[in-house]
C-alpha cells in the first residue's frame, strides 16, 4: 500500500513513534511517506484553536492508508492534529489510523479519548476507520511503550 503519515510533535515523542511505525511498514514493503505537520507560529496548548496555520498539509489523494499521529493534549489531540484533519484532502474512502503518545501511564487518561477524537473528525471525512495506537510514556518504559504501541498500529492495515 501507499501510505502516509502524518503527525504533530512538540517534544519528539509522537516523532519517535512515527519513525518506528514508518520503519515497521517498510519492512512489510509498504511505500511511506512521513510528513512532520509544521505551523506559522509555535502551537503550545490545546487553547490555541484556529490562530495559526498549517504550512505543509498534504494532499492525499495518492495514499491507500493515512496514518495520523498527536501528543496528547488535556485529554484530547493538539489542535495542530485536528486542524489537519479537518483540512484534508482526499481522505473519504481511504483508511485512517489515529496514533498518539501521551504523558500519563495509562490510556484512559487521555490517550483514549485523544483517539476517539480524532476518530470523530476522520469520520466526518468519511475516511474508514481504524482503532488506533496509544503509547504512554510515564512510568514505563519508552522504547518498550513505542515497540507495542507501532506493531499494534502495523497490525490494523
Ligand atoms: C499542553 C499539554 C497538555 C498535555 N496533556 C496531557 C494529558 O491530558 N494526558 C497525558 O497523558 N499527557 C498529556 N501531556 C503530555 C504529552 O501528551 C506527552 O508528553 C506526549 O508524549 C508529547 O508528545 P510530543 O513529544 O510528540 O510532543 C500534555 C502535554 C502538554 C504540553
């Protein structure tokens, strides 16, 4: 398949799961390609709606699958990862896996309902949904958290 990733990371850790989910993929001679969303201006908190603009957004419409990546943010994605959602193009029929990385130990503290978000927006695309991947972070361990969290995204496609 012709996949794409597409993710928002402000400390690194969304990034390190993409990178291991893109490596995963190519290893299953999938064609990827890994696109770090940017913005006009730094995105900090989940309050800053609509005050910036994405500058690189993708167009879709060569991809099978679109993978979506988000740091969780006060129980829900950024508002970088929405806005792109939002914005996309060529999306409907396609499938579309959400994945996040989250600070709390454990999904329900945010990791869940960041994916049921952003779930809800991709289906207003139209897009075919898949369950997605939550790793948290705290009191694990990162690589191990990442390892599970991108085999449980490789294995939904
Ligand atoms: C503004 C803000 C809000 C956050 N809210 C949550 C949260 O609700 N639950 C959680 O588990 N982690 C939360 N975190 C931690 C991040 O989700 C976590 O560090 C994530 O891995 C960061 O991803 P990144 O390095 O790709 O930016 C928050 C971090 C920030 C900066």
């Amino acid at each position: 398949m012709n996949i794409g990733i597409i993710f928002h990371s402000s400390t690194g850790n969304t990034r390190a799961l993409a990178q291991k989910i893109e490596s995963k993929l190519i290893e299953r001679n999938h064609s990827v390609t890994l696109r770090e969303l940017k913005t006009d201006k730094p995105v900090k908190s989940g309050k800053q709606k609509n005050d910036f603009t994405i500058t690189n957004l993708p167009d879709c419409a060569d991809y099978d699958a679109i993978l979506v990546g988000s740091p969780v943010w006060a129980f829900s994605a950024s508002p970088v990862v929405i806005n792109a959602i939002e914005s996309l193009q060529n999306i409907s029929g396609k499938i579309a896996l959400p994945f996040v990385t989250m600070g709390f130990p454990f999904p329900f503290m945010g990791g869940t309902s960041a994916i049921r978000d952003m779930n809800k927006h991709m289906n207003q695309k139209g897009a075919i949904l898949r369950t997605g991947a939550i790793a948290p972070m705290l009191f694990r361990n990162f690589k191990k958290s990442i390892e599970n969290a991108s085999s449980a995204a490789v294995e939904q496609l």
